[in-house]
C-alpha cells in the first residue's frame, strides 16, 4: 500500500492544478486518472479541442468574408475536414502532454485507472489501494440528456461526439441555447452546416445580461444560425442515418418535427461522481446529486474533500482551477479561498461574450441603485480596422460609492477584456479608477476604459 498526504481523484483543470499545488506546498502527493491522457474533459473532449475548431472555423470565416476586403485576394478556401481533426487532435496532445511534464516536475505520482474510495483515507485503484491523509475528490462532471433520447455519439451526441464527427453535417439541430450549443453551433455554422438551435426558453444562455442576450442571438443570426424558441423537445428518433426531433411549442401548444443529420445535445452537465462508493461512505449529496461541501471544502465525511463540476457552483474550469488551489493551501494549513463574486464567464464565439459580477436584471430585483456605462465597439478604431466592431462594453457601479458591480462585454476579445474588470473588483475599484487608468491606443481595451467614462462624464468617442 503506497501513503501519501493528498491523492486527488481526477486530474481535469480542478485536479491537476490542486495536485500540484500540493506539491508545491511540499505535500506528498498522487492523482488518479482513468483516461489514457491527463486533463480530464477540459483538454480532452471540450475546451480545449473545442476552442481549436473554433478557431480554425473563424479563420475559414475571415477568408471568405474579410480577405478580400482587405486586398488578401485567394481562391475561396475548401475545408479538409480530416486535416481540421488532425489538427485539433495535435492541440489536445500538446496540452496534455504539458500536464504529464507538469507532473514529473513536481514529483506527482499518477496513478492510472479509476479510483473508489472503500473508506476514509483510502483510494483503490484496480486491486492496490493506496492511503492518504486527505483525499480531494475533483472528479468532474458528464454531458446530461434529456429523458427518453439516446445518444449514440454518431447521430445524436454530445459534445463529445459532436467534436469528432465523421464528415461535417448538412443538417445539424442543437438542443439548447447555451454555451456548450452556441459554440458548436457556430462551428458547424461556419463550416456549411445549416444549424437551428431548440431552446426551450424565450431567451439565449440563461442567467446572462439581458441586453447581451438580445445582441447576441441578433449577430448569431445574421451568421446564419436559426433558432426556434420556447420549444420543448419530446423526442428524437433515428432512422436510415436521419434523426428526427419532435417538440412542443409552449405557448402554441402545437407540435412539430424537424428532420437533421446530427443532433447534438446540448442540455448542460452533471457531477460525475460515479463509482467512487460515496454513498456507502456517507458522503452527503445534495438533491441535484452534487457533493455537499462546506466553506473549506470538505464533506461530511472527515479528510474528504471536494472541488469543481462535482460540487455547487458553475461548472467552469477556472472555478475548479481556483478551488484546487484553495483547497490545497487550506490542508497545508494556509488562508485558502475564492472570491465567488469575481468569477469571469466566457463564450468563445465571434464576437464573444464574457460577464463578471452582477447583471442589470440582478440588480434591480435586489434594489440597488447602480449606474450604467456603455460603450460600443463601433466607436473603437481597433475594432473597426479588423471587422470586428459588433457589440459593446457594459459596466455596472453602485450610484453612491462608484465600486464596480459587475461588467459584460459582447465584442472581439471579451474573454480576454473582462479580465482587467476582474482585477479591478478584486480590489474593490471604482468605475473612475478604471476610467483614469491610461489605456494603449489603438486597442479593444480603450473600449472598456470608454465604458468607465460612460459611468461618469461620458465616453470621449460616442
């Protein structure tokens, strides 16, 4: 029986990141891993080799309809969709790979196969087990389908199967207008594919600034993305390699069906905490059957812990990156802890979208009195020069003391942007802080520099 201080069961963004800094903090430490490769569902089925086919799906888009403007005159470009896969498949190694180095730098021991816990302070693996002083269970989550669909992940898939399709579909049906969806959504879209999104609200990614949503759903549709909204999916059937979903128009209350070549699933995820035994342990589960945690992480059961999709929160990596990384400084006795009112959110689109902190919507329903700066990117030179000029900056402050509330931004580099808005509220600035700080010109940042003036005086440039 190997003894270690920590093992760390999964070694997706969550796990990997607390194994090491474990090791960093000088605990002895091991992660389990069931996949042949480290990185769990982050690197190797979905943000990273989604983010590689939306990046060459955008260069194929600039190359037709960008190129020529700009004097780049070439034949229209032709898709090698086996070359595209190979490609994405390289991206996933050079990460995964990055990991592994990672590992041995750090002295890790990965301990390959799939773990479950036969009782406190005890991991097997296959038919060793091995003990440790605290066991962080980082396990990730799963694709979750609707009642009554079966996915095969050659016709109807999730977004596993929908990033190593055959060919490229001429029909594609996304179930679900979230992040997951609209992603590959505009893949495929970009690619050829005539792609209708099913949602079952009235509106795109739920939870998120209403003016975003609206301005979103508007450039995804002049992008040839269709949607048909309040619609409840009853049913998807497949037969001679065609599926065909039946659904429900709410407010209507009539049926229809929609026949496609892929339909992918896209109805979010669930804690992947299977086969660990939790239940015989007495760990507690919440009712969506997430482990319960308290504010250090640990679960009911003494020297277990829990981070990531497996727990409450939003499923996002950098959550569980963050969380890792608290919870290891926390067994080595330091200050961990995550600020959960500064965590970005982004979807990699064209423009993209990124949020941070609170919404309008949030707002007003709590009754605070805030304030509103807005900026577009049509009035932002970068933007405009690179065809990149849909969208705007919007950040939100509270009336009296001018501390930022929270930020949205729809635009060329919003992943990236939100970020200077994180760090400002991290150290509880004001939108005048922002708004005196000297930006670069010409950049897409001046834009939320624009917006911070907006909170004040002004914008200069609208």
């Amino acid at each position: 029986m190997a003894s270690y201080d920590v093992i760390v069961i999964g070694s997706g963004p969550g796990g990997y990141v607390s194994a090491i800094r474990c090791a960093q903090l000088g605990l002895k430490t091991a992660c389990v891993e069931g996949r042949d490769t480290l990185g769990g569902t982050c690197l190797n089925v979905g943000c990273i080799p989604s983010k590689a086919l939306l990046h060459a799906s955008h260069q194929l888009y600039e190359a037709k309809h960008n190129f020529a403007k700009m004097g780049l005159m070439a034949d229209n470009p032709v898709v090698d969709w086996t070359k595209m896969q190979n490609y994405k498949t390289e991206v996933i190694e050079g990460n995964t790979k990055g990991i592994e180095f990672l590992f041995k730098k750090n002295k890790i021991d990965w301990i390959k196969g799939w773990a479950s816990i036969p009782a406190a302070g005890e991991v097997k693996v296959g038919d060793e087990t091995h003990s440790a002083k605290y066991i962080i269970i980082a396990s990730g989550s799963e694709s979750s389908s609707l009642q009554g669909i079966e996915v095969d992940e050659k016709i109807v898939v999730t977004s596993t199967g929908a990033l190593a399709l055959d060919k490229i579909p001429a029909k594609m049906v996304v179930i679900g207008a979230g992040v997951i969806g609209l992603e590959l959504g505009s893949v495929y879209a970009r690619l050829g594919s005539d792609v209708e999104v099913i949602e079952f609200l009235d509106e795109i990614t739920p939870g998120m600034d209403a003016e975003v949503q609206k301005t979103f759903q508007r450039i995804l549709k002049k992008q040839g993305l269709k949607f048909t909204m309040g619609a409840a999916v009853q049913s998807v059937s497949v037969k001679k390699a065609k599926a065909t979903v039946g659904y429900l128009k709410r407010k209507k209350d009539t049926q229809h069906q929609v026949e496609a070549d892929v339909v992918l699933v896209a109805t979010g995820r669930r804690p992947f905490v299977d086969g660990l035994g939790l239940e015989a342990l007495g760990v507690t589960l919440t009712d969506r059957g997430q482990i319960q945690t308290d504010t250090h992480y640990a679960t009911s059961v003494p020297g277990i812990y829990a981070i990531g999709d497996a727990i409450t929160g939003p499923m996002l990596a950098h959550k569980a990156e963050d969380e890792g990384m608290a919870v290891a400084e926390i067994l080595a006795e330091q200050a961990g802890h995550v600020n959960y009112d500064v965590i970005p959110s982004v979807i990699y689109t064209h423009p993209e979208v990124a949020s941070v902190g609170q919404t309008e919507e949030q707002l007003k329903e709590a009754g605070r009195d805030y304030k509103v700066g807005k900026f577009s990117f049509m009035g932002n030179g970068r933007a405009k020069a690179n065809f990149a000029a849909d969208g705007f900056v919007k950040i939100l402050a509270d009336t009296a003391t001018d501390r930022i509330l929270g930020a949205h931004i729809i635009g060329p580099m919003a992943g990236d942007l939100i970020h200077e808005v994180c760090v400002a509220m991290e150290f509880g600035a004001a939108a005048e802080d922002l708004a005196r700080t000297c930006h670069a010109h010409p950049t897409y940042s001046e834009a939320v520099r624009e917006a911070a003036l907006a909170c004040g005086l002004g914008a200069i440039h609208s």
